[in-house]
C-alpha cells in the first residue's frame, strides 16, 4: 500500500518491531566475533521500486554544475538509457523511463536522495522491507504475524524459477529479460509489505560500510543487497550480498531511497 510519494517516488511503509536478520554479507567476515544486528527497528519508508532512469534523469536536469551525478556509461546499450543532449540537458531512451537507473556511484545515489529528502537504506532497513517483521502490522498491534518471518526471497522459500514461474529478473532471458526489467515487473512476488524487486532486476546500494567485522574500522567498500539480472537465482535471495567500492559505476547495480522516522509526515 502506497502511503505517500516523494518526488513522484510511491513510499511503504514499514511498521516498527521485530524482525528475523540473517544476512551474512562477505565471506571473509569473522563469524565469531560477529556482532549480531539489531532485533528490531523503528517504523520508516522505503521507495517500493529502485530508482528509474526517468527519476535520475530529472534530477540530472536540475543540477547546476553540468554533468554532476552523470556518467557516460549510462548511454551504453547495457546501461540505462540516459543520454546527455548537445544543449546541456539529459533524455531518456524511449522505454527506458521505467527501467531502474545504473551506473550510479554509491555517492551519486546518496546526492540523489539528498535531492529527494531520502537516504540510502540500512542493511537492517533494507533486510527488512525485503522479508517482512514478525508482524507485518507491526510489533504494537501484532494482528498480522508473518507466515515465514525469515523466507529467503520477498516472496517466500520458492526458488525464483520454482514450477517454471519466473518471479524474478536474474541470470535468464527466460523471465522475459535479458537486462533490466522496468520496475515492478514482478508484482506479483513483492514483498509483504508490497516492496517491488528486491530480488534480481539490479543489485542496490546500502547505507553500511562493509567490515570484516563489526568491531573493526572502515574496509573501504560498501554493501549491495538483493541480487541481479546477472546473477543466478540462489544469488537474488534475502541473505546474499556483495562488497563493492563506492566510487564503482556499473550496469548491474541501481539503488532505492528510505525515510527515517524524523522525516516521517
């Protein structure tokens, strides 16, 4: 259910209290000295789909100092479409509007939420959006518990390709995708709290800095989350995630904004 809209961006939200974390992100990580996440979190918003190239595209046209937040990458036939024009503005393709944008920098994304009044999701915010609380209405009403508090897709334990449906944009022009798909392609298989493509379509950027433990001090490299056209089906699940440096441009990664509780309307 859409609550509100930022920037023409519809926003979930997702309801305070508990909630089952099991992503392991990093195989380097020291599992015995592994601080465990947070049980639960306040209520916050999330973006229900990744931000498209339209959106981006907008943004782009509002910045003063030319070609901030843009890549000439993002022209390629394996990127999103975005394309700088002779008099100094940005149009997307035709059709690609609705695609999620690439090629963004973890930096970039954070200045485009800046634009947006949003920021990046935590791993926790975002772990959470994708498998759904204890409670979907949340830990103070509790009338709704959540039938697979820790499922390992958005949709539950099937496997993406499970009984030849296809649930999500990975690794296979079979799903009807060999790139990215618009987003919300996959309704149908959102997550409980109608959180569009958090599995496969393109890896999204989060807040964290990755560790190899959580005692330690900055690695240098943040965390992606959700999986990607290019990955196989087991690599779109809940639970993986990959390290990437922040400076790092590439058509298999976009992102999506939250709204932290003193931002809430």
């Amino acid at each position: 259910m859409v609550e509100f809209r930022v920037r023409g961006m519809a926003m979930a939200r997702i309801p305070a209290g508990r909630f089952m974390m099991r992503s392991l992100p990093g195989k380097d990580r020291d599992e015995a000295r592994r601080r465990p996440p947070p049980s639960a979190l306040p209520c916050y918003y999330i973006a229900r789909t990744e931000t498209t190239a339209g959106m981006y595209a907008d943004y782009l046209n509002e910045q003063s100092e030319e070609g901030a937040g843009y890549s000439p990458s993002m022209e390629k036939a394996t990127s999103c479409g975005i394309v700088a024009q002779q008099d100094g503005t940005y149009a997307v393709e035709p059709g690609r509007e609705e695609h999620p944008v690439t090629h963004v920098s973890w930096y970039d994304a954070v200045a485009f939420l800046r634009w947006c009044g949003l920021r990046l999701p935590t791993e926790a915010e975002w772990e959470k959006a994708c498998r759904g609380g204890l409670f979907l209405d949340g830990d103070e009403s509790k009338q709704k518990p959540n039938p697979i508090p820790d499922r390992r897709y958005p949709w539950g334990n099937e496997a993406p390709n499970a009984d030849g449906r296809y649930r999500c944009n990975y690794d296979s022009a079979e799903d009807g995708f060999e790139l990215t798909a618009p987003a919300g392609s996959f309704a149908e298989f959102n997550s409980p709290y109608g959180v569009c493509d958090m599995a496969g379509n393109v890896n999204e950027w989060t807040l964290d800095w990755y560790t190899t433990t959580y005692h330690a001090g900055l690695d240098g490299y943040r965390v992606v989350r959700g999986g990607s056209w290019l990955d196989v089906p087991e690599g779109c699940d809940a639970v993986s995630g990959a390290t990437v440096l922040p400076l790092k441009e590439k058509s298999i990664m976009g992102f999506r904004g939250v709204r932290a509780p003193a931002g809430i309307p």
